[in-house]
C-alpha cells in the first residue's frame, strides 16, 4: 500500500498526533471529531466558506512571479501571496472556516490563543463578522511586545485576556484556553490557531488552510501548464502556512516540501525554536509531536526573533514529515531572516512578516537549477513587525 | 490486596489528600506524607509537577511551578521516596501528566513506582483508550491501578466502559470546572452524582475538584465513598507551613 503522510483514520501521521486530552475535553472533542468533515462538506457550508474567502478575505490571492528574485537565484520563484489576505496573513482562512463550523455546532461564545496576536486579530475579526462573543488568550509578555495588535482586537470587540502563569507566552495563553473551554464545555468553541492541539484540530486547521495548495496548483497549471512545482517551501511554527500549501501535495513525491525552522540566535545557543533539530517526541496540548523539554519531560520555552515561530513544538503532520524524511528541515536564524525581511522589500517591493522572511532565506542555502519552478508560501505582511525591523536596522 | 481496594473495602468516608512534590519546599514530601499519615487521612495523592498542566488550576499550577523552580524532577521524587513504606501504611497515588512520564520511561516509571510501594497512578492526559491500548499490561505488570477521571459530560456508555476497565476507583470530577476551591456544591451537581449512583457502578466513587471545607466535604460523601482535597490543601500549606497539617485535617472532620 502506498504511503499517505495524511492523518489516518485515528487522527495519527505515522508516530505523531492523537488526542492525549483529560476527560474534561473529551466531550468537546469527540463532538468535533464526529462534526469537522460532515459538516466542513455541506454544500451549504462549503459555499458560504468560498463565498467569505472571495469576498471578504480577497481569495484567490495570486500566484505571483518573482522576476528580479529568480534571475538573481536563476531559477523559478513563485510567491503565494498571502500576505494579501484580510489582516495581513493566511490565518483567517481557518478562522473562518472554524467560525462557521461553530455557528453550526450551536456556540455563541469563541475562544482563541494568541502569541504575537495575528491569529486573535483574525479570530476576533470573524467573531465581529458573525456577531458572536469573543474572549483571547494571550500572553502578558507577549501583550506588552504586542500593543498594536492588542489593540486592533479590543477594538474589534474581543475581550483580551492575561495568561499570567507559567512563562506568560504562547504555550501559556494556550493552557488558559484549554482551561476556559474545560470550564465552558457546552456553549464555547475554541478556534486553535495552528494545526497543533489533539485530533481533530491538526486536521481541520490543515484542510481550512488548504485553500491555499489548491489555488496554487491550479494557477500553477495555467502558469506553467504543470501543476507540480519542483519545491514548496514555507515556514514552520506550528506550521498552518505549511500545511495549508503542502496539502495536495503531500502524497505527491515529485514535488519536494521544505520546512524553515527559526534557530532564533543559533542552534546551540539555547536561545531557539528549531524544534526537528532540538526537539523530542512528547506530548503538548493533547498532541504527539516532537516538541522542546528538559530531560525530565517538563516543556521549555522557544525564542525566535519572530513571534510566530516561537513554539515549542511542531503540528504533528511536520513531524511526521520530518521523521519520514518527506519534508525537508531547515533552520535560519534571526539574522539571516532578518536579512531576508529586507532583501525580498528591496528585491520585490513586498515587506514580509518575519516569520515569512525565515522562508526565504533558503535561497542562500540550496542552490536550486535552472528549470525548477519554486513555490514559496509568502505567509504573511510585514507591518506588524515593522517596530522590530525599525530596532533591528535603525530605520 | 492493593493498599487503594483494601481502603475502601475496609472505610467509609474516605478522605483523600493532594499535594504538589516540591512545595512548598524541595525537601518538604516526606515530612507532608508524615503529618497527613498523623492526621489520619486515608489516602494520598502526590502530584509530579508540570510545567503545562491543563487540567488543573491556578493553585496548583503555581505550586507546580514553584516545585519546579525549587528543582523537582521525578528522579528526585522517587530518591525522596525510597523509604516511603517505612513512613506509612495509607495507600499512595501518584498523579502525573503523560510527557514526563514518557521521558522517563513508562515501564521504568511504572517498575520503580512498584519498587518504592506505590499503589496506583492517576495520568490526567492519559485518555482511556489508549491507555486500554497501550499501557495497561505494564500497568499491570507493577501492579498499580489505574484511576480515571470522569465528569458531567461523560456519557452513560463512557461511564460504563471506565467502570469495566477501572481497578481502582473512580474519580468524578464535581463541575465543569478545573481544581479549585467552590463555596457548596449546585443542584446540578447534586443532581449529576445522584445520576451516576444510580449506575451501581461496580467501582467505589471519590468526589474531587471544588472540595474546599467541611461543607463541601460532607456534601460529597452523601454522593460517593469519599472526597479528595488539593487547592485547598496547597494553600493551606502554603500560608501555615507542614507543621499545621492536622489543623487543617481537623477542620475537615471534625
């Protein structure tokens, strides 16, 4: 039998996922696990989602060719614009595809996590949409690094909550979510904003987000007249980018998938988020992945110049990717990305998010031939790192 | 006979303990384990610090945190536990989240549990079935039961499989709600664990999250074999120290 690095029929890639969940969720799980694909396939709903995704998100977002990019590189540079997308980056395809699965299941209240905000931006921009109730999780550290996209959530109506506990980031306002929907299990649904937590989620988020693979492959076809490219490359936090544009190719060998890790300040500097690389199989919010721990199993915290890859560990789909050895992974640290952030401005006139950046900067590490046609996942804008690049070049 | 069926084939009225290893102070579990055995508990459930535990709340993730500040592992758990047996004679449970246990190992967990004489494990992110699946034979193998938890969202059916499967108690979750201190229980609670006795359900029930008081206490053990205290118990020991242990034991039974 051919292998699939989908998930099976149990929620599982290979050795990774699952739902490894306290009983208190279990009821909320298993009322998504047997809702997600039934519902997700509707005609109704699947109208609705296209019909959001056209004329709200602004999709399809183009395939656009990177002239000065790819003579510079002498190969074929393709960029999937998403940062074009509403709120400036791919994550409100997930966010509106969960919203009306929500509104499906009957919730009135929405919960989200957030780490540099732009998944609460997204959610609290489809709960204002629909008109339903809306409470975020974040970080206090990360609150205070991200003022302006606190602020855009407030003012689109959510409430924004402190996770004060732990290390006061990502990991931590992702426990406070758990926490709420444990404590509200009937009315709320908690739209995870990667295709991290347990099975369903890695799914669902992953078929949300492959809106983007699919357009790239029918625009690729029209382009080249091949709907296979040679490489899709796209950064890694969690990793929704990258698996929303793996998606149709994931069991399509032709077409090779690179993974862009952040080594923040180096592999071995103890200050990363290279996860393949430093990782270890575990358990983290209810999923089976390789993540960042001690050697006691107790969970440690990633740092990366950029917030959005600053998770200490990997959706279970990139982990299977990289055990198998289907995807590729590569690290890029803070420097070279930042670097990146200012090479594809002045080459492309597109000031990218930094996490996209990281994605880039795999030019200067492989050299690509002539005849291979290239599709990087442009995630993400970069005015919401503008702060960041403004300290880091003195602009 | 396991320490845990003994107990409740032998007690009613059980009452229950929970404390985080590590806190307040690094060295503080076996003087813990001596008090609570002093004060007469019946049972006690050490809990193996996380640093991500979702299923509890804001005391005892703080005091999971602490102990681990104050350099907890589970190795060093279990060097404090080497003479465990020469301190009591309760039946002792150790609850812990899935990932250190992992890395440690789950047979060498489970095989130096069984070494240092303890009875049972509650595993909050273990879920039933892959439990069922995976580990139960090695559970079984060191001869330590295995708790599970439910809550009022658990179905009949579920109910009924983790009853059949279950060789210790069971342990119901009072709310909706994660550990922490609640004033009296709701009519819907009340409500819940009359609806789960009605099962004859073959395993004993312990009452726990929101067992803050005598009130609460003897509000459980009209609905179940006994009550288990954490929060409450942490903050106690938080504000008065290992040494007043029986003041707060006392309070709880009278």
């Amino acid at each position: 039998m051919k292998i699939s690095y989908n998930v099976n029929k149990n929620g599982f890639y290979g050795d990774f996922g699952g739902a490894f969940i306290p009983e208190m969720m279990h009821a909320n799980i298993e009322e998504l696990k047997s809702n997600y694909i039934k519902i997700s396939s509707e005609k109704s709903f699947v109208k609705e989602f296209h019909d959001l995704l056209k004329n709200y998100v602004g999709r399809p977002t183009p395939l656009y060719f990177a002239k000065r990019l790819s003579n510079k590189y002498k190969t074929k540079i393709y960029l999937k614009r998403e940062d074009l997308c509403h709120t400036g980056a791919h994550k409100i395809n997930n966010t509106i595809g969960q919203i009306l699965l929500a509104k499906k299941l009957g919730k009135n209240r929405i919960i989200a996590e957030t780490g540099a905000g732009q998944h609460g931006v997204a959610t609290a921009t489809v709960c204002a949409l629909m008109g339903i109730k809306c409470i975020i999780y974040m970080g206090e550290v990360d609150i205070k690094r991200q003022a302006p996209n606190v602020a855009r959530m407030k003012m689109l109506g959510a409430e924004v909550r402190p996770a004060v506990c732990g290390s006061k980031t990502l990991k931590d306002a992702t426990n406070e979510a758990i926490r709420d929907w444990i404590n509200n299990p009937i009315n709320t649904h908690y739209i995870i904003g990667s295709v991290v937590g347990p099975h369903p989620y890695p799914d669902m988020v992953a078929r949300f987000q492959s809106v983007i693979g699919n357009e790239v492959k029918s625009q690729l076809k029209k382009i080249e007249g091949n709907e296979n490219p040679n490489y899709v490359i796209a950064c890694v936090g969690g990793g929704s980018n990258a698996a929303g544009i793996f998606y149709p190719y994931l069991d399509n060998e032709k077409v090779k998938i690179i993974c862009v890790e952040a080594a923040g300040k180096g592999i071995d500097s103890g200050e990363s988020a290279a996860t393949s690389v430093l990782g270890k199989e575990g358990i983290i919010h209810g999923s089976k992945t390789l993540l960042m721990q001690t050697a006691d199993g107790q969970i440690t915290e990633p740092y990366s110049i950029s917030a959005g890859l600053d998770y200490p560990g990997i959706g279970p789909m990139h982990a299977n990717l990289y055990r198998s050895g289907r995807g590729k992974f590569i690290s890029i640290d803070d420097k070279d990305a930042m670097k990146w952030g200012l090479n594809l401005s002045r080459m492309e006139g597109i000031i990218p998010a930094i996490e996209t950046s990281h994605a880039f900067a795999v030019l200067d590490k492989i050299k690509f031939s002539k005849d291979d046609v290239i599709v990087f996942n442009c995630s993400g804008r970069g005015d919401k790192d503008l702060e960041t690049y403004i300290d880091y070049f003195k602009l | 006979m396991n320490r845990i069926n003994k107990v409740f084939e032998n007690k009613k009225e059980i009452l229950s303990i929970y404390f985080t290893a590590g806190f307040p102070n690094l060295s503080d579990t076996s003087s813990i384990i001596e008090n609570l055995d002093k004060s007469g508990v019946d049972m006690i459930e050490i809990g193996l610090p996380f640093s991500d535990p979702i299923a509890d709340g804001p005391t005892i993730q703080q005091s999971s945190s602490t102990a681990l500040k104050n350099g907890m592992t589970t190795k060093k758990l279990f060097s404090q536990l080497k003479d465990l047996r020469k301190l009591t004679n309760i039946p002792i449970i150790i609850m812990g989240y899935f990932n250190p246990i992992m890395q440690y190992g789950v047979e060498p967990f489970c095989k130096d549990c069984e070494s240092i004489g303890i009875d049972g494990l509650i595993v909050p992110d273990l879920p039933v079935d892959i439990y069922y699946n995976n580990y139960k034979k090695t559970f079984e193998k060191y001869n330590l039961l295995n708790m599970f938890l439910i809550t009022p969202q658990t179905s009949i059916e579920r109910v009924k499989f983790i009853d059949k499967i279950s060789n210790g108690f069971i342990y119901m979750i009072s709310s909706f709600s994660i550990t922490g201190a609640v004033n009296s229980f709701q009519k819907e609670q009340k409500e819940y664990f009359e609806r789960i006795n009605k099962m004859n359900l073959k395993s004993p029930l312990l009452i726990g999250f929101g067992i803050s008081n005598r009130e609460t206490y003897k509000d459980a053990i009209k609905f179940s074999q006994g009550a288990i205290i954490g929060s409450a118990f942490i903050k106690h020991l938080e504000k008065k120290g290992v040494n007043k242990i029986t003041d707060f034991i006392k309070k709880i039974r009278k």
